[in-house]
C-alpha cells in the first residue's frame, strides 16, 4: 500500500498539486483519473520520485520514502516498475534485450542464465514468446506496450506505474493491454497505479479510482459507484464521455450484470 499524505507541488507561481491525499491499494489497480493539465503526471513523477514535493510525505509499505535517505529510496525504487507513456523502448536492442536490460542494472546476482530465463518467462506472460529476437521497430503499438509491461515486471516488481498505457491504441487492443495489467496485478499482488482519462479503462479495471481535478482529489471509490458519485465535477468528466452515457444506459436496463457483460467488451462497438 502507498500512502499520499497532503502532497503540494508548484512550478514558481502554478501550483500543481494542492494537498492530495490518497491511498494506493496493494493488489488492485488504482486508476489516477482526471482532465488535462489536473496534475497526474506530476503526482505520479512524485511518488517515483522523479519529482520532490514541496510539501507532503508518501510512505510505500510503511516506510516514508520523502527525505528517507538514499539507500532506502534506492530500495523502494528498486520495487518500483515503470510503463511509460508511448512505452519508451530501447530502439536499438531487441524486445529480448529491452527486457533483460533492467535485469542487469538492477538485479547484478542473477546468472546469464536466469535472466535468460526470467525474459523468457515474461515476454510468455505478455504473449509474446516468439518475438524476442525482433526489434521494436518491427512490431505494433500493442506489441510494444507488452514489451513495456515485461520489462517494468522483470524485476518482480512490488509497484507498478504506468502513464496513459493506452494512448495510441485502438479500442480493442486498449482493453487487452488492460486485461493484461489487471491480471498482473492480480496475480502477483502488485499495487499497481494507472493514470487515465480512458472511461473504457474506469469500467473495466478501476478496483480503486482516485479522481484529481485542479490539483485535489476530489473523490474516490470504486468502478462500481464513480457512475452513481455526487461530485459535479466528476458527473461532468465522466458524462462528456458518449461512451459512458452508453454503459449508464446498460446499468439502468440491464442492472450491474449488463454493466459487468459491457466491461467484457468493446465499448466502442455500442
Ligand atoms: N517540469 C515542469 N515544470 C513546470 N511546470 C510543469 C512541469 N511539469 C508539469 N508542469 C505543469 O503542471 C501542470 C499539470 O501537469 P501534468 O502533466 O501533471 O498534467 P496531467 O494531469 O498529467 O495532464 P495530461 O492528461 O494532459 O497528461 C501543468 O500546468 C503543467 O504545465
Ligand atoms: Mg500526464
């Protein structure tokens, strides 16, 4: 669990971030939900701590990671596992190469052999066992983004980050791409934070979705009730969205069942 206590950032005069306080949950995916420009890239560069916050703490497991020193912090983040916006793969290595890469900065006492044979079991659990010896220029959007999840769990990562994990995909290979994380995340209990504005990703994976607006968090819960919340400003994100309008069109008809069938399928097909 990742504990967000009371978080300020600004850039000079544009503060960013103005006391979020949140919990990311161990096991679940917890979805970073809000409109551009709301602060989610820079929460989350905080809390991987790219960024230093101006005011605030954040605890992974109950060890405070703001101003720990260095040794702690190279800890936590040796745990941490990071899918980048647009995947941000290593042009110049194979997929096989880009997965092990990690594996060699981080975990030095692995043999040859078994990092041979973690990529291997990796590049399986992302489908993609015959493609290691391909380059990234040679494989799909959705291919890389799966060369990007084995590469950020490689590391049996206990945290995993991920930025927009679907811009650029289409519909149907969003979905997968979540499946995916979700079932990763599941499977070995990571506590997994995502950030979106994809409302196909909330009914589909959100166990946990913290909604940020001009740098607050406004509200949080679950898949289940964000389309019944109170918050306007939530109402307003989630409704200008057709998709949404559609599945709440499921809901009333259908009840939670249709809405769990919807979540089965492309949204994007209604
Ligand atoms: N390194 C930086 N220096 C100065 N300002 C920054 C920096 N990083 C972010 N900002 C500002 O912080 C604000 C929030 O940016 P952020 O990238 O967190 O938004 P976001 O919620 O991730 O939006 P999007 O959905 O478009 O990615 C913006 O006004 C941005 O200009
Ligand atoms: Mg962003």
């Amino acid at each position: 669990m990742i504990e967000i206590s009371n978080l300020e950032k600004s850039f000079g005069s544009n503060q960013v971030l103005k006391g979020v306080s949140c919990t990311l949950e161990t096991g679940k995916c917890n979805l970073l939900l809000g409109g551009s420009g709301t602060g989610k890239s820079v929460l989350l560069s905080c809390i991987v701590g790219l960024q230093k916050p101006d005011i605030g703490s954040i605890t992974f497991d109950g060890t405070v990671y703001t101003n720990a020193k260095v040794g702690i912090r190279q800890e936590i983040r040796r745990k941490i596992g990071m899918l980048f916006q647009g995947s941000a793969l290593f042009d110049s290595m194979t997929v096989a190469q880009n997965v092990d890469f990690p594996l060699q900065m981080l975990t030095p006492d692995m043999s040859a052999e078994e990092r041979r044979d973690r990529v291997e079991f990796c590049l399986k659990r992302v489908g993609l066992e015959n493609a290691g010896n391909k380059m990234p220029s040679d494989i799909s959007g959705g291919m890389k983004k799966r060369v990007g999840i084995a590469r950020a769990i490689a590391p049996n990562c206990t945290y995993l980050f991920c930025d927009e994990p679907n811009s650029g995909l289409d519909p149907a290979t969003s979905i997968k791409i979540d499946e995916l994380i979700y079932e990763i995340t599941h499977e070995y209990n990571i506590t997994t934070a995502i950030i979106t504005h994809d409302m196909n990703s909330v009914v589909g994976i959100g166990d946990h979705i913290i909604f940020l607006h001009q740098g607050k968090k406004l509200w949080d819960g679950t898949k289940e009730e964000i389309l019944n919340a109170e918050v306007p400003e939530l109402r307003e994100f989630i409704f200008s969205s057709s998709l949404v309008r559609a599945a709440k069109r499921v809901e009333e008809e259908d009840g939670p069942q249709g809405l769990e069938q919807l979540a089965q399928e492309p949204l994007s097909e209604l």
